[in-house]
C-alpha cells in the first residue's frame, strides 16, 4: 500500500543562544543553551520539532534518523517513533539520542496536523483550553535583588500564583534567599528547585525550615537517580510540601520505576527529553494510571499543546531561558494571561513558525 505522505526531506540545525544574564542552579552553571531545530517534510506541508540538548542531537537526526523514516508515512507516528527507537540501539537511546528523537517526533506531531489543517490541540483532542504555569528562574547566580524582581513580575504582571526559585549552589544562603522570595511574591506559591544539590539528610533539614517559610514545592531535593532518597523526602517532609522530580527521564521505564518507587507527589516530564509528544503522552499516561499529578519541564511553548490533552496535567513551567529563547526564534510562542497560555486554535501544528533571519546569527 502506498504511503499517504511519503517524508521527503528531514534537516537539522542548532543554535546556541547566549543567556541574558550569568545562570546557575545547585549543580552547574551556563552562559548559553543549545536549540536543536528539525524539519520534516512530506505532502507540501513541513513539520517544526526541537530540543534543548547538545548540537550533537542534529548530527544524529541526520546521520542515524532521517534514514529510517523517510520515504515513510508521515501519518505512522508510532511506527516511525519505534524505527528511531531501535535505530539508536547500540549508540544509546538514552541521552542525546532521545533528545534527537524528541525534536523529530514533535515535528512529525506538528506535520500530521499541518497536512490535515488542524490545530495540534484539536488533533491530540483537548482536555483543557488552558494550562496553568508557574514563573521559574531566581538562579543561585542572581543577586538577591534580581531575584525578588523576577519573581514577583511573573505574580503582578503574568498573574502567576506559583514561582520556583533554585538553591544549593551555597546551601548557607538558601534560607535568607527563600525568605527575600517569600517577602517578594506575597501570597503567591513558592517552589525550590535543588537540582540534586543536596544529600538526605541536608535536604531534610532544609524540608522542615523551607516549610516554615511557606514552600509548597521541593524539586530534586536529593539526586533524582535516588528513588530511596526521593521516597525518604516524601515520607518525612511536612504535608504541606510536594516532592517532585523526573525531568531528567528520557524513557517511559524510567517514570514506571519512579512511580513504583513512589519517590514523587508530582511526576515530572519533558517531551524535548523524553521522546517527544509519543513519550511525553506515555508518561502521561503512567501518571493518570498511578492517580499521580503531571508537570511539564520547561519548553512552555513546545509543551502547550500537549498539556492541553494530558490528563492530571497539573502546569507547565514557564522556565526564564527557554520562555526568553522560544519568544526571540518563534512567531507564534504563547503569552502568560492570568497565570495561565493558552493554544493558538486559529494556526495548524502546534502554531510555532521559526524566524530564520532572526536566528541566522544564533546558528551553531
């Protein structure tokens, strides 16, 4: 049987986009961030994907993954998702490759959608019409007072009713940093983010001293590898505060063994990660069968439409760099209305389309 929309052409570029000010977290530091951009074309129509990784991910979109899916049906999304799979194999499919598969998969989503002329939103068929963010950023780099000043903007100009600062680059500054945060944001939700910063019985300790602070939030308190350590921290933290963690997973048996672990109140995904909207979707659907709260990683305008469809979907983190990077390469990048984005339903895909000429200068 003929395919319906052969795949012609699949390119990659990346595009390493310099921050606006110095950013670090409890772990690492950087001064820009690579955006690996592919194009899937097939029926006159060209799909737009990404992922924040290494610009080694566009070699392997062009070396290892175009090959096995052109000439398919661009319409076989699961089928082609598996090749991509099977074809990183012996190179590793966690990692960079699943980076790699991610940016093609959400370009594969997005041109399925294009060819039938319909909102992505409409195509994965929307649970919601908006999706709840939270302003993330106060990097470990900032001064106390850009600290205040960004996250109280995204509660008095964006209307956000949560914001998630990080620590444990010097766990000794923590405690008066989240306390010039809570001074700042008022009665707004406050979350950290450790990335892994500290050890058990550190991140206990902080527990207790962040609650009293009014921190609903504990983001990777202890390495998110730990699923004893996460489970300890769910188990012994105050009630008042959720443990999250799972960003950093790149495959759905991943989020199995943190959800049998129960290491987490809220499982974390990234569909730039985690193979795109496929396995974005698979993990979303582990967490509505564990009863279990969703959060999306980063990407706020790549994950729009996919939150729109996810059940237990509980916000999507309108993260600083990326939120900045989406709005400066992309027409189309959604805005913060009453702590909330909502989906474009008047654009096909996912609604995004790439300034080239204003990229040019960016390009790896």
């Amino acid at each position: 049987m003929a395919a319906a929309a052969p795949i012609r052409r699949v390119t990659a570029r990346s595009f390493r986009i310099p921050t606006d000010a110095p950013e670090a977290d409890g772990t690492i530091a950087w001064d820009a961030t690579t955006l690996v951009l592919v194009e899937v074309a097939a029926g006159g129509a060209t799909g737009l994907g990404y992922s924040y990784a290494d610009a080694a991910a566009a070699e392997i979109v062009t070396d290892v993954l175009a090959g096995k899916i052109k000439e398919q049906d661009a319409f076989d999304i699961p089928k082609l998702w598996l090749a991509m799979v099977r074809a990183v194999r012996n190179i590793g499919w966690r990692g960079v490759a699943a980076c790699a598969i991610s940016a093609v998969d959400v370009a594969l989503w997005d041109l399925k959608a294009r060819l039938l002329d319909v909102p992505l939103v409409a195509l994965l068929g929307g649970e919601r019409d908006a999706v709840p963010i939270y302003g993330s950023g106060g990097f470990t780099s900032y001064s106390v007072a850009q600290l205040q000043k960004q996250l109280s903007g995204w509660v008095e100009r964006d209307g956000c009713g949560f914001v998630k600062m990080k620590i444990g680059s010097a766990p000794e500054n923590d405690l008066p940093r989240v306390q010039a945060a809570r001074d700042a944001i008022g009665k707004a939700e406050l979350f950290v983010d450790a990335n892994g910063a500290y050890d058990r019985k550190q991140a206990l300790a902080f527990a207790e001293k962040f609650a009293a602070l009014g921190v609903t939030w504990f983001e990777e308190p202890v390495s998110s590898d730990d699923l004893e350590g996460l489970r300890l921290m769910r188990e012994r933290a105050p009630a008042c505060m959720e443990i999250a963690a799972g960003e950093y997973g790149y495959e759905q048996f991943y989020f199995r063994r943190m959800l049998e672990a129960q290491a987490v109140d809220v499982l974390q995904a990234d569909a730039t990660r985690c193979g795109g909207y496929t396995g974005f979707l698979k993990a979303a659907a582990l967490a509505d069968a564990w009863g279990m709260p969703l959060s999306a990683h980063t990407a706020p305008a790549l994950h729009l439409p996919v939150c729109c469809a996810a059940p237990r979907l509980r916000n999507i983190e309108w993260f600083h760099d990326h939120a900045r990077i989406e709005h400066l390469v992309f027409d189309g990048a959604p805005h913060p209305r009453d702590g909330a984005i909502r989906p474009d339903r008047s654009r096909p895909g996912h609604g995004l389309e790439f300034k080239d000429q204003d990229a040019a200068r960016l390009a790896a």
